[in-house]
C-alpha cells in the first residue's frame, strides 16, 4: 500500500512531514516522496509561475499514485487541503492525523477516519488496506441513490454449486457517497466463499452500512432460481 503524507510545508511542517514519513517506513510502509520538490524557504510565490506550476502538477501527481493519504491537520496548508478534497472526491482514503488540537472543521470533515495519536494512525492504516469498498464526501444535496450489479456470485454451501445474483442498493446518505465503482472490486470477494442468501445479503448490508452511516439503507439480493424456486433477500434500516 503506498502511502503519502501531506501536511503544512510554507507554514513550518516541513520536519513534521519528514518525521511521519519516516515513522511509517520503519512500520513497513510505502511512503512516497512529493518533498523531493522543497520549497520551504519560498517566502513569496506571487512572481514564480512556473514554480507554483512545478510544485502543484508534482504534488497532485504523488496523491494520484497513492493510495492512502495521511493528512497532517494540526497546521494550516492551503496545498495539504486541497490536495485532501481532490484526492477524497476521487475516492481515496484520508486519514487525519491529528496529536493536537485541531481548530477548523473541514480537514476533519473530508477525511475517512481521524487518528490522534501514531498507534492509532497504524490501527487506521491497516483497517484500511483491508477495506474494499470507498466511499467520498457526501458535498452534494439530499439525495437518494440506487445502485444495481448484475454479475454477483457465489457457492452455495449445501449442493457446492455456483449461485448467481443481482444486487440492489439503495440509500439516503449523511456525510459519506459510495463511491460506486469500488463494489465491483468488493462484490468479487464472494466469488469463491459458500455463503446462504441471508449471509450474503448481512454481510454487504453491515459493510456498507458501516462505511457509510447512512440515514437510510436497503440492500437486496435476487438469486436465480434454484429447484423451481427464485429467492429474493431483503434486509434495511426502516
């Protein structure tokens, strides 16, 4: 998993950054480097276009191939945050690292998961490289949303033989979208396990619905006939 830690360098968290780089390397992760490009002794970047220029495409293109960001949000950085809503919009995880306090609501608000110290930065690493489905900030109006994937399957745990399904989402969110194009990626998690209709229909209803903390969810799943009988499952929030 490649990691990339993100934090105030113009405002005096140039060796804060360097610190949890290195931390993170020694836990056994891959931490890419945007600092190569230091510009921390820039006092003044209004008559250096080509500079700013330099520094933004090389830093976007760092967020782009990671897949984690560690977002330290203790400092104020204009570039950390907008670093943190483009990569969060695209899906990817942030995590806010924050060992102090922190005075302002939106680095806390595009975040996935808030960590306060560096055991719990490891503890959100690690729930996250095991985590399938993404989600984004909910940025946009009240909304309702339905989602529908036509190639699940799994094993039936009594005959051994393959199960098909459509599976239909719907939900009302809060604060976190799903972003849509990760179930694919999560939904193949089943094509080998043996599970009933019942378990397969919790299992996605209880792992979206804690990525999500939705006002609302209703996850069903239609199953191909099997012996004459076609099996709907349903289970929801209401």
């Amino acid at each position: 998993m490649k990691v990339i830690v993100c934090g105030s360098v113009g405002y005096g968290g140039f060796e804060e950054i360097k610190k949890i780089q290195e931390f993170l390397r020694k836990k056994g992760y891959e931490v890419l480097d945007q600092l190569k490009l230091d510009y921390s002794d820039v006092d003044d970047f209004r008559d250096k276009p080509e500079l700013w220029d330099k520094i933004v495409k090389n830093d976007l293109e760092f967020c782009e191939k990671a897949d984690v960001i560690v977002f330290l949000a203790t400092k104020p950085s204009f570039g950390a945050m907008a670093e943190v809503l483009i990569s969060s919009l695209k899906g990817k995880p942030i995590i806010a690292f924050c060992p102090e306090k922190v005075k302002s609501p939106w680095p806390l608000y595009f975040s996935t998961v808030v960590a306060k110290n560096e055991d719990e930065l490891i503890e959100a690493l690690e729930s996250i490289k095991i985590r399938k489905i993404r989600t984004i900030p909910n940025i946009y109006s009240d909304h309702e949303a339905e989602f529908t994937y036509k190639n699940f399957t799994c094993i039936c745990p009594v005959t051994g033989r393959r199960d098909y399904a459509v599976i239909r989402i719907r939900y009302k969110p809060k604060d976190r979208l799903l972003e849509y194009e990760s179930l694919e990626e999560y939904f193949k998690e089943f094509k080998d396990k043996a599970m009933h209709h019942e378990a397969v229909v919790s299992k996605i209803f209880n792992d979206l619905l804690e990525v999500l903390k939705p006002e609302k969810l209703e996850v069903v799943a239609e199953f191909e006939e099997r012996s004459g009988v076609q099996a709907t499952v349903k289970r929801s929030t209401h």
